[in-house]
C-alpha cells in the first residue's frame, strides 16, 4: 500500500439527508514512523465501523454527547488495525487494536492512549470486535439486560431487528426465554430474523397497519420495546406497552435525517403515564467501566463457543467507498452490521 487515502468531512449536515457531496477521497502523504512523537503509535487500518450515531457527528451540533466532526478534517470513530511502530512501551508492531479514534485513513498517526490491544481469540476475523464482540453487541446488552432486566415469559419488541444491535437483541432475549418479535425492513431481513430465533417476525414496510401488526404479533401487550428507529414505530409502541412495561432507548434513526417539517412528533406519550412505563435513554460508552462489560464479554464468548450465536456482517471493500457505505445505513441498505474493509491483517488473530 503505497499511497494514504483520507476521507474528509466537506461540509456539515445540520438537516435533511448528507450525500458523497459533502465527503471527499483525496490521497494523502503516507505517514511514517520517523513522525511519531512519545506516546504515538503508527497505525495500518484494517476495519472501519459505520454507525447510526455518526449522522449526529455530521450535524453541526454543539449538545450532543459525542463532539461533531469538522468540515476539512478526516472523520473517525470506531475501528480495528495493526501497529506498524510505535513509541510506546505497551505496543509493539504487529499489535492488533481497537478504539473509537480510528480516522478514516489507511494509515495514521494517534496517540496510543485511545487504544486497546486485542489479545488472541481464536482465528475471528479483527472485524468481530466490531460486530459480535463490538459495540452494537454491547449496546445490545446493555440496553436489554442491564437496564431493562428480562424476565422469563415476557414479551420483547425490536425494531430493526437484523440490524448491528438488533441481532444480538433477539438472540440475548430468546437465551432468556422471552418471547421475541422482531420487525425488519424486506422479507430477506425477516427470514434472517426468524432464523434467529424470533417468535415472530414482520416486514413493518409491507404491512397493512403497523399497529394492527404488533397487536397481532403480541395481542397481550409488549413487556420491553428495544428502540432502534423511533418515530411512528416508537409512537406505536407506546400504545402497545403493558402496565409497567420498560423502553430501551438505542437510537432513532428512522428520524435522523428529518427536516424539521417532516420530523415525526410522538402522539401517545400519555401511555407512559397512564402505564407506569419506564424510558431508559443510555448512551453505552458509559458502562464500559461498569461490572456490565465484563459480564457481557463473559456470556458472549461462552454462546460464541457453543455456536449459540450468529451475527451478520455487512462489509464493503475499499475505504474510498466508506462515505456510501455510511449514507446507506441511513435508507436501511445495509443487512447486518456494515464495516468497511480497509486492508488485510498480516496475520489473523
């Protein structure tokens, strides 16, 4: 790999829907080791990860929990790559690390402090620390065990059920004998959602009523909503809670692109008056200090030993092709957690 390509941030998006306009895929000076400071680490790029929350990075906003991007700088966020040198005593080249600073380059320079070493698991691919053992599985746990706390017998709905966190949704739910629905967004989604395991599954673009399918779906009310997309699904949810019945507020996607006319405005917010439900907002970088992660890491690994879980990933090859690969999770054409890949590992883990 001989030249450094750098995806940057063109203009900033406060409304409305971002196109590969406001990116650019310039080539860019390979960094090399004689740059690095104390404390740095040179880093090859393996995996990128395209994520909902990053729509709020392009925005603009100065409220949010995690700092927007700039126009004319790289973008970053969450990755996978290999050490090629280093300035610090605890890498070493060939290291394998993960972090949320990955810029979208083949190549960078950071300060090693925003990076943890992966050890040996077995041959996975570097990506599943993305995925399956990442943060949209994290997410997952978090939002459905820690906060919501299942109990056996209840009822779940998930929307966006084949997405990244999604999937590990139905399946940490079914591990726990709660009856799962899950609505995806075509019938190839759906199938993969019963193939999980789902009680039931539906296609919320084809249905009738997305209303009268849920009620149809769970005729004795939803004990936990796992929200992904908010919105009409959200608002529908609502209706269909039971007394006493809990929220995990993941994300809203279905809304993040929306101007302020066409933005969707909740109806039914005195369901969670009327039945005591609890709404848990969380944002899930908060709990990787907490007992949570190391029970998450624990269950994990054991199901993933016994083949008790699947996980879809949803790769796109190329880093110049990284801006269409984020804009599509936004219209919902990605299946399964989307990565970029952005070079091959020396070795596998």
């Amino acid at each position: 790999m001989t030249t450094n390509t750098v995806v940057t941030l063109n203009k900033l998006v406060p409304s409305g829907a971002p196109t590969l306009e406001n990116f650019k895929v310039a080539a860019a000076p390979v960094p090399t080791k004689d740059a690095l400071k104390d404390g740095e680490i040179l880093v090859r790029t393996l995996y990128l990860s395209c994520d909902p929350y990053m729509r709020g990075r392009l925005s603009g906003r100065t409220d949010s929990y995690v700092a927007s991007f700039e126009a004319g700088k790289p973008i970053d966020g969450l990755g996978v790559g290999v050490v090629e040198a280093s300035s610090h005593a605890d890498y070493k080249e060939g290291d394998i690390v993960t972090g949320g600073a990955f810029k979208w380059e083949t190549r960078f320079i950071a300060s090693a402090k925003g990076f943890t070493k992966i050890p040996s698991t077995n041959g996975m691919s570097p990506a599943s620390f993305l995925g399956v053992l990442g943060m949209p599985s994290f997410t997952a746990y978090v939002g459905t065990i820690t906060l919501c706390k299942p109990k056996q017998g209840e009822t779940i709905l998930v929307s966006a059920a084949s997405g990244a966190v999604g999937q590990m949704v139905v399946q940490l739910a079914k591990a726990r004998g709660l009856r799962v629905i899950g609505a995806a967004g075509s019938d190839d989604k759906v199938q993969y959602v019963k193939d999980l395991g789902a009680d039931v599954a539906f296609n919320y673009k084809t249905v009738k009523s997305l209303g009268s399918a849920i009620k149809d779906a769970a005729p004795n009310g939803i004990d936990i909503y796992f929200d992904n997309v908010g919105g009409e699904f959200l608002d529908v949810a609502l209706k269909n809670m039971r007394p006493n019945g809990r929220i995990a507020e993941c994300g809203m996607i279905s809304q993040y692109n929306a101007t302020a006319e066409e933005a969707y405005h909740i109806q039914n917010l005195a369901y969670v008056v009327m039945k005591k439900l609890t709404i848990y907002g969380f944002i899930v970088s908060e709990y990787y200090t907490t007992p949570a992660y190391g029970e998450f890491i624990k269950e994990v690994s054991q199901m993933l030993k016994e083949n008790k879980i699947k996980y879809k990933m949803d790769e796109v090859v190329g880093i110049e092709n990284g801006p269409q690969a984020l804009l599509d999770l936004f219209e919902g054409r990605n299946f399964g957690k989307r990565v970029v890949k952005v070079s091959d590992p020396a070795h596998r883990l």
